[in-house]
C-alpha cells in the first residue's frame, strides 16, 4: 500500500445491537456511515485490517465525468457537489482540486470515439468539449507529440486518497458511528430469511441492516451464503514521484500513460493503456460473462498465470461462522506492483512531455481492482436475503463517485429517498 496512508485510532468496545452494520473501511463504507451518523442512525463500520488500506488508498484520485457511462453521470454528478462540500463537512482537507481532466486522443479514430461520448452525455450540461492540438499545447506545454485533439471536462479534479478516506472516518465517528479496525465479519445472521445480525471474529452483533461494501471481497462474502456476485480482479500499478514542476494541474490520460498533480508536488502515474489480470478459478466460473469486455480490451490485459492461482485456491469458498474466515488469513489485498508496467508509462510520458525526465520514484504500489461485466457497480438491496444491502463492484472508478455511492447505499438500506435513480446499479442486470 501507499506509505502515504494516514491511520486513525478507533474503538475497541463491540456494541452487542445496532441499527445498521457496515462491512468494509473503505470510501464507500465510510460514505455509508458517515450519511447514517448525520441522520442520527446507529452505525458500526467493521473493517477487516485499517481503514482505507486496499483500493480506497492505492487509486489515482480522479474525480471524473468524463468517459463515464450516461447512465451513471448522476452519480458522478452528485459526487462533485459532495465533493466540493467535504472539507467543511467533516471539518477536514482531502485534498480536493477542481482542476479539469483530459482525455488525449492519438489519431481520428480516438477522437471520433470521444465525440460520440459528448453526444450521448449531452443532456446533463456538463460543459466537456474536444480541444484542437493547439488548445491541448495551450494547456499542458512543452510537449513532444503531436494529439489529435482531446476531451476535457473543466469541472472535473482530484482529491488525495490517502486522507480521503480516514478523514470521513474521523468525522462519521464524532458524530455517532463506531468504528472497528482489525476485525473480520464472517458472515450474516438471518431469522426467517431476513439478516438479523453479524459474526466477526471477535463476537456477534445484532442489527436490523447490513451494507456490504467490502471491495475484492465481497464475492467470496456473498458466494458463502449461496448469493452470486459477478466481479473479477485487475491490478493497476502506480508511481508517486517527488515534487517536480510539471506541465498542467489538470488530470491527464494518453493512451499508454496518465499523471495528475499530488498534493506534495510530485505526480501520481500510470501506465493507464494496460493492467494486469491475474488468472483465478473465477475466471473459469465468470469469463463467458467478459466475453465482450475481452474482445474489445484484449490488448488492454496483461494476463498472467501466476502464484495468484495457487492463493486464491487457498481460500475456502464456504465457511461457518465458528471457522476462521478467509478475510482473517488475508487481511489486505496487497498485489505485489508491476513493475514492467511502472516503467512503461514513465517512458511513455517522458516521451511525451520530457519535463518529466527529471522525475525521480518516490514510491510505487499496486491495487486490486474488482471488475463487473459492464465495468459499473453493484448498489442495490439484495431481495433474496432482505436487510442486506451491496454496494461493490466499481470496476477502478469508485473513489470519484464513492462518497455518492456510499450515500446511495444508506438510502436504500434505510429506505430513504434515494440520491439518484439506483436503477442502473442493480444487482439482478447480470
């Protein structure tokens, strides 16, 4: 993980009752229990390690409309606004920037792709438009290659996840929630078919609610108690470097690179035109659910056949609730970085824009990622085990919409007026 990950002291005391149990410290859990604390809800948020420790930390930042599917800029949309609101709300920085994104476009082809994205997202208003080369040169000098043109979208940013996350969990606590680290859920309670409690590792609490937002995790949760979730894993791996002067402050993606500004004056870069995808049994179960995904990303996946396998078949499928759980022998995702794909995007960029020649590695890490079919996630009340609600799933785009997201999903939990329509996040699409 990130050595920049800030961690927060939390309680130790397991109450026996809540009203609602949140499985999973990350910014979507987190974002669930601090809406429930504002609304004066019990809440206890159960991590299995440290808060923000897998995905919620090791992401990018970006904070996007841009290239989203249409179905979810309203999500996207009620982010930003939340987003912008965050620091006084929970009376914290998170380093959010309102500072623009750009997708670069290599030839016409590209381009033409960012163009029908335009139309079909054209409704909302949201003020994205393509730039010439010019305007691309305008905004990010001292380039070494000639773009097609790009999309920009000027009201999208960043934020920094290796505060984002523990800062809402700070503020969820003074205002009511519970929240413990290092401690596992093994699975659900259930009286006449309806979820009535949770077993960790530690002991039993009862509640009336469960949001399940555990991440990579959450298949393997679901698949003990007989429930199918769809999700397969990627790693993405990312370079922080030291503070640099560089080109721009806005975000930018090119075709086999990306980089965005960090709060401490480097840049965080990837090498945003492949990722890894490490084979599991998974993939024997779900891959004719990916097949068009495959076809038309092929060349984006660097598969890989490795100890990964052997790990994953480790880890039991079904377990009791006396049995330790898979989530107690591995306590965090933590995939061993690319490094062959950390050295391939700075050649790309330094090509690209060779003020980062300079650049120097401060630290390199790699996430897991847990990717549905249609790459959008899962939020949604669970009808086959009522008082269980799922938000996971968000295909490597959460972290700009998981304040949102987490919100969506206490309102369903609740049975509050929804923040945004969640049909497009049903569980049952699949």
């Amino acid at each position: 993980m990130t050595k920049m990950l800030e961690t927060i002291h939390t309680s130790k005391q397991m109450p026996k009752s809540t009203t609602v149990v949140v499985i999973g410290g990350g910014i979507v859990g987190v974002a669930a229990a601090l809406t429930l604390a504002e609304r004066d809800i019990p809440v206890v948020l159960i991590e299995k390690d440290q808060i923000g420790c897998e995905q919620s930390s090791r992401n990018l930042g970006w904070i996007r409309k841009t290239s989203r599917y249409a179905k979810d800029i309203p999500l996207a949309l009620a982010a930003d606004s939340i987003w912008a609101s965050m620091p006084e709300r929970i009376d914290s920085p998170v380093g959010y920037r309102r500072e623009g994104i750009m997708f670069l476009a290599k030839d016409e082809a590209q381009l033409g792709l960012y163009d029908e994205w335009l139309k079909s997202v054209a409704g909302f208003k949201l003020g994205s438009r393509l730039l010439s080369t010019a305007e691309i040169d305008q905004r990010v000098p001292g380039g070494n290659k000639k773009w097609a043109g790009a999309v920009y979208t000027g009201s999208d940013g960043y934020a920094e996840p290796a505060v984002a996350t523990t800062a809402m969990a700070r503020a969820a606590m003074k205002k009511g929630a519970v929240v413990l680290q290092n401690t596992a859920v093994r699975t659900l309670v259930t009286r006449a078919g309806k979820v009535t409690g949770v077993v960790t590792e530690n002991g039993s609490i009862d509640c009336d609610q469960v949001i399940l937002a555990g991440g990579a995790g959450s298949r393997r949760f679901l698949g003990n108690m007989g429930i199918k979730l769809s999700t397969l894993p990627l790693i993405c791996s990312v370079v922080r470097t030291s503070a640099i002067d560089g080109p721009t402050l806005s975000a930018v993606g090119g075709p086999d690179f990306s980089f965005r500004k960090h709060q401490d004056g480097g840049y965080i870069i990837t090498q945003r035109g492949a990722l890894k995808a490490p084979l599991t049994l998974d993939h024997l179960l779900l891959g004719y659910q990916y097949l068009d995904q495959l076809k038309n990303q092929r060349n984006f996946l660097r598969i890989a056949l490795d100890r990964t396998f052997i790990e994953d078949l480790k880890l039991a499928r079904r377990w009791s609730s006396t049995s330790v759980s898979p989530f107690e022998k591995v306590r965090v995702n933590n995939p061993a970085t690319v490094t062959e794909l950390n050295q391939e995007a700075m050649q790309n960029l330094r090509a690209a824009w060779p003020a980062f020649n300079q650049a120097q590695i401060a630290e390199a890490w790699a996430g897991l990622i847990d990717v549905t079919p249609d790459s959008n996630p899962v939020i949604d009340n669970i009808d086959a085990l009522p008082g269980l609600t799922v938000a996971t799933g968000f295909s490597g785009h959460g972290f700009g919409t998981g304040p949102a997201a987490g919100q969506l999903a206490a309102d369903l939990a609740t049975n509050a007026s929804p923040l945004v329509d969640p049909s497009p996040y049903r569980f049952d699409r699949f």
